[in-house]
C-alpha cells in the first residue's frame, strides 16, 4: 500500500543553524506534498505544501523541495529558533485520495 | 479564515458507554473530512475518510461498527465511539478540506479516557 517514510525521527540543532528533514513516498501517482508542525497538545498546523508540478517552494525560513524521479521530498529551516521545536510531520497526497502521514520529526533547538 | 472546530476537547467515559466527538467547518464548506487517531508521540492514523451524504470509507483494520461516521451536512461530521473500552483512549483529530482544494486543516482534538 502507499508509504510515507520520514527521517530523522529526532533532531537536535543549534539556534540559528539550519534543519533538514526528509521524506519518501511510495505512491507515483501523488502530487501533492504538505508539511505539518505539532507542537505539544496542540492540533497540527499546515506550514508550508507543494505541488508536483513544482520543484521548490519558499516562505522565509522555511522551503521544501521535491524530486518526482526519485520520489524525495524534503524540508528545510534555515535560521532556527527555539519556537521551531516540535514535530514535524511530511505527508502524501495520494491516489486514493486521502493524505498519507509521514512518522514525524522532533525537532529541539539547543540554545 | 480555514477553522475546524472540534467538540469535546477531552471526554471521560465508563467502559461500555458510547461517546460522540463532533467536527465541524467553521467558515468554508467541506465535502471530505477525515478522522485520525494518534498515540502519544506517534503519527497521525487515519482511521477514515468521512464523505457528505454517502458512507465513510474505512481503514483497513478499523471496525465500521465501533467507529460509526456520520456526515450530514458540508460542515459537521461526527464520530460515535460505541461500547467503549480502556484500549479506546486516544487522541481523536478530525481535519476537513475545502471543497475544490487539497489542504487539510486539523480541529484541536479530543481526548478520550476510558475507565
């Protein structure tokens, strides 16, 4: 069936240095590609998607890039800071219609 | 704008009773609404695809008749957990999608507790 896989499960930086977290998907067929971020007892908040017509996209410190050949998405924060730290999760549009979750990223930023 | 609100937050229940955890749409109309369940510091589970007027369509391995979805109008669904049990306590997220579109927006939750 369709997958998502998701790394690093846990992620530790420096503020002000960047994240990277990255993401597989199993389905070819999927086209688009949202990014949620979970902070503790909260509901997840959509912070940033792509579509597959689209390699990269940005907004601010956050940018995610996507590879359709390799099915590789990933996303990228740049300048952290310590309200960046919680989870991260990548997801799949798939052909079935509905959104496959990744296994989620935490993310700390040490000060 | 995009707000899904989520009623109950939390709900305690005795073993064998039956809960009703309500979602709706706030500002926009949603045809497609989904329910997930998550664990503590696990992902999202999507337990099933909620549709407007016809059946839920559900996960594999999910019961149809513990989790019943109905979803009445383009901006409420509803999820009855029935004949509850102690393995039944979770986090219940619900998230609709704006018609025409594919992003989906996350009520707050509700906590279930089953004693």
């Amino acid at each position: 069936g369709e997958n998502v896989e998701q790394h690093p499960s846990t992620l530790s930086v420096q503020e002000g240095d960047s994240a990277v977290i990255k993401c597989t998907y199993s389905d070819s067929a999927s086209n688009y590609f949202p990014w949620y971020k979970q902070e503790l007892g909260k509901r997840p908040q959509l912070i940033i998607d792509i579509r597959s017509n689209v390699g990269e996209k940005k907004d601010q410190r956050i940018a995610v890039t996507l590879n359709k050949t390799a099915k590789h998405f990933s996303l990228h924060i740049t300048e952290t800071q310590p309200e960046d730290s919680a989870v991260y999760f990548c997801a799949s549009y798939s052909s079935a219609s509905k959104i496959i979750f990744g296994s989620g990223t935490r993310l700390s930023i040490r000060p | 704008g995009a707000v899904v609100s989520q009623h109950p937050s939390w709900v305690i229940c005795k073993s064998g009773t039956s809960v009703k955890i309500e979602c709706r749409s706030l500002d926009f109309q949603a045809t497609t609404m989904f329910w997930y369940r998550q664990f503590p510091k696990q992902s999202l589970m999507l337990m099933a695809t909620s549709n407007e007027g016809s059946k839920a369509t559900y996960e594999q391995g999910v019961e149809k008749d513990k989790f019943l979805i109905n979803h009445a109008s383009l901006t409420l669904s509803t999820l009855t957990v029935t004949s509850a049990h102690p393995e039944d306590s979770s986090f219940y997220i619900c998230s609709a999608t704006p018609d025409g579109t594919y992003e989906q927006y996350f009520g707050p939750g509700t906590r279930l507790t089953v004693t």
